[in-house]
C-alpha cells in the first residue's frame, strides 16, 4: 500500500507546484503589461526602460514597431490626441467620419511614433525632475545624451494625471516645440487648404498609413 | 559719425517708429501667410538645394573628428555671441549682457579664440541666441505674415527686418566691413571674407547637428511644409519668451473641452 500511495503523493505535489508555478506566471504577465507606477516621473521612467529593451533588442525593425506599438497604446491618450489634432473640425463630422478618423488617426499615429523612435538603437535618456503644473498635469523633464553624431535633446513629457492611477501621455515637448500641437497645425493646414473637406485629411493619412 | 553708424541708427529707428504702436501685442504661435503658394515653392527649392548642396557637406563635415567639430562649434558660437551681446543690450537684459560678455572674454583668451568653453565651467552659464528678430519681439512687434525665403528659409515679416538689422548690429560684421575701425584697431586681417566664412561654417555645424531630425520630420510628415511652419513659430515664440512651452501655462481649453465632452 504505502508503496502504491508514493507515486500519488508525488503527482500532487507536481500538481501544486505546477499550479502555483502557472499562478505566479499570470501574474506577473498581468503586472508587466499593465502596472505603470502611478507617480508620473516613475511613469516615465519605466515607459523608457520598456522602450530600451525593445530598441536595443536585436530584432527586426517590423518587431521593435509592433512592440513599441504596444507600449504607445497603454500609456498614451491616443483618443485624446486624435480628437485635439483635429481641432474643431471634430465638432463638423458626422459620428461615422468621426469613428472613421479616429481609427486612422491611431494607425498614423502608431507608424509615425514607431517610425521616429525606431531610428534609434540604444538611446541614452536621463529622467532629470518632474513638476506639477496643475491638478491634471505633470511636466516630466528627460535629456536624451548626446552621441558623437547628435546634440544632446530635451524632452519634456506632458503627463495627464486626472486619473491619479492610470497617467497618460498627452504631448512631447522636444526642445520646446510641442508635436501635439505640430500635428494638429498640420491636419489644420491639409483641410484649409482643401475647402475643409475631411475625405482630403482621410486620404493624406491613408497613404501615409500605406507608404 | 559713419555713414554706417547713421544707417544703424536709422534701421533701429524706422524699427521702432514701425513697431512702436504695437508694444502691447502679445506673442503668437500663429501667424497668416503672405503667399503660400510661392512659399511651398521655395520650400521645395530649399530642399532641392540642401540635397544637392548643403546636407553633403554637412555629411562631410561630420566625417571630421569630434574634437574638430566641437572646437569649431565652440569658435563660430563665440563669434555669434556678440551678436546676442547687442540684443541683449538693446532688449534691456543687462544680467544677459554681462553673461553674454563674460563668456566671450573667458573663452577668447582661456579658451584660446573660443575654440574652448572654460567660461561654462567657471559659471557663465551657455544661454539661447539672441537675434534683432527677437529683439523686435521683445519690443512688442508683431510676428506679421509666414513666408520662405531662398536659401534662408521659414521667415516671418518681423524676422526678415530683423535679418536685415542684424547686420547692422553685428560687431564682428561691423569688423569685418568697417574701414573706419580697420584703421582705429588695425585689423586688417578681418576682411570682409571672413565674416562670410563664419557665417557659412555656422550654417554647416547648424545641419550637421540636425540632419537625423529633419529627415525625420520629412519623412513622418502629412504636410511637410506645415510642420516646418509650426515647428518655426513655436521656436521663435518660445525664443522671444525665453522659456519653453512647457514651463508656460498652456491654453488648456481645447483640452478641457475633449475632457467635457
């Protein structure tokens, strides 16, 4: 009998280990893709670190965009950037143009962002201080090193902290000039000069999107 | 008085009899163009210009060993300081001046010609460049119209007077053309070449240091030509301010307004 119970006893304790193995496995899975700090300047800190480790990776760059991608859509108000780069035009559209747009916008903005960051392979960047500029936003302020090619860069992160728990990235801020606000003259500029019609801008991002 | 001196004197008059009245117009970060149509051509020949021209050489300039480059960023910069010494000065910033003037002492002599910067070290912090643009915003002018110049690039009504002003104003072209100061000072290796060759090697250490970024923007860009317009303004905005965009309280309303909605 004891001889016959051995095995049993053996399996069960696989059995545990492995469940508690899988348990701990979930869980940190979870707690990687979705716990930024809440603290802005940590915030930015690990969104830098996560970037690191995609753009010093050696895959290919079809990959690092696919990753960064990710790490755009979790910490980024994609939404809100796509509904103030349109300005007030959003207010003109129809709710089907609108829905049409934001899916373009979040397309353009995904291949645009990975396409600038992509270029670099091992980025050097200092997290300097962070300043609380109202109850809903917090200024981080980062250096990115200069190299024996390029000047040293400041980027400052505009961070949307209305919901304490979950910051976001609203804009940055490189040498001062702000790229939300680029973009939305851009946008501003391509429907002016094109009597405001939006199947104009749909287009200019559709072939941005497709190049 | 020069006949030189009395044009200086004139330019910064009819500025200010220009500019005078609208002391009170507040910095934008738009402006209306001139004729767009002839600016989008000239940004197109700009940029045909730089491929051909401009960029290569920077490329080949930054082919040359970092301590060259950073040697002769260093000189050009000290020679364009003197030129922010007079905005300074004419801007009313005389904590500027002393700063502006302090440096280019410390690195004339300790850091031999300016090919060094020791004054950094010895607490003349590196500050922004001061332009008769900028100075004229500083005054209160108002931006005018966008358009693009050959060659010069994104412009605006108030930064073409001051491109022309800034020559007046410059002393190290004042050196350089005057032959009145030729003869007080006896500098007659400064003729006036060597203020074209500063001026160029400036504009070459400008591209080489940002030839990544402009391809970035060229190629991430919907409308190139607005961007660069944008990104003009703001910089210019943000030099007249001397502060950043982030450090301003941001007109938040649209924001609020996505936020409400």
């Amino acid at each position: 009998m004891g001889r016959n119970r051995q095995p049993v006893k053996l399996n069960m304790k696989r059995i545990i280990v492995s469940f508690l193995l899988l348990f701990i496995i979930i869980i940190s899975v979870k707690q990687n893709a979705f716990a930024y700090s809440s603290d802005p300047k940590k915030f930015i800190e690990e969104i830098i670190e996560e970037a690191k480790v995609v753009l010093s990776s050696g895959s290919s760059q079809d990959i690092k965009a696919k990753e960064l991608s990710k790490i755009a859509i979790k910490t980024v108000d994609v939404q809100g950037l796509a509904y103030y780069t349109l300005g007030k035009k959003r207010k003109e559209i129809n709710p089907e143009e609108l829905e049409k747009y934001e899916n373009l916008f979040e397309k353009y903005f995904l291949k645009s962002f990975t396409s600038r960051l992509t270029d670099y392979s091992d980025p050097k960047i200092d997290v300097l201080s962070s300043e609380t500029v109202s109850d809903k936003y917090t200024i981080v302020k980062t250096m990115l090193l200069k190299t024996s090619k390029k000047p040293e860069v400041k980027i400052d992160w505009r961070v949307y902290t209305k919901n304490p728990e979950k910051p976001l990235i609203r804009d940055l801020i490189v040498e001062g000039l702000s790229l939300a606000r680029t973009q939305k003259e851009e946008f501003a500029s391509i429907l002016s000069a094109n009597n405001n019609d939006i199947n104009v801008l749909f287009e200019a991002l559709e072939n941005f999107i497709n190049k | 008085m020069s006949k030189r001196l009395k044009l200086i004197f004139s330019v910064l008059a009819i500025s200010i009899a220009i500019y005078a009245p609208q002391l009170s117009a507040a910095e934008k970060y738009t402006a209306n163009e001139c004729f767009e149509r002839f600016s989008r051509a000239t940004l197109k020949f700009n940029q045909g210009l730089d491929k051909a021209i401009f960029k290569p050489i920077a490329k080949g300039y930054r082919a040359l060993p970092v301590p060259i480059r950073s040697g002769t960023s260093n000189f050009v910069n000290n020679l364009r300081s003197l030129l922010t010494f007079s905005n300074n000065v004419l801007q009313g910033d005389f904590r500027g001046a002393s700063n502006t003037a302090g440096r280019f002492a410390i690195n004339t002599t300790v850091g031999i010609l300016g090919f060094f910067d020791p004054a950094a070290k010895m607490g003349f912090e590196k500050k922004g460049r001061e332009d008769f643009g900028q100075t004229l915003g500083v005054w209160g002018a108002d931006t005018g119209c966008y358009f693009v110049l050959p060659i010069f690039g994104p412009t605006t009504t108030r930064d073409a007077f001051g491109l022309v002003g800034n020559v007046f104003i410059d002393p190290f072209y004042q050196l350089t053309h005057n032959t009145e100061t030729d003869i007080v000072i006896g500098n007659d290796n400064l003729s006036e070449h060597n203020y074209y060759y500063y001026r160029g090697t400036d504009a070459v250490d400008f591209r080489s240091k940002n030839i990544e970024s402009l391809e970035s923007i060229e190629k991430n860009s919907i409308d190139f030509y607005a961007s660069i317009k944008s990104l003009y303004l703001q910089d210019r905005s943000q030099k007249i301010s001397n502060s950043p965009i982030s450090d301003k309280s941001q007109d938040d309303s649209e924001w609020e307004e996505i936020d409400n909605q």
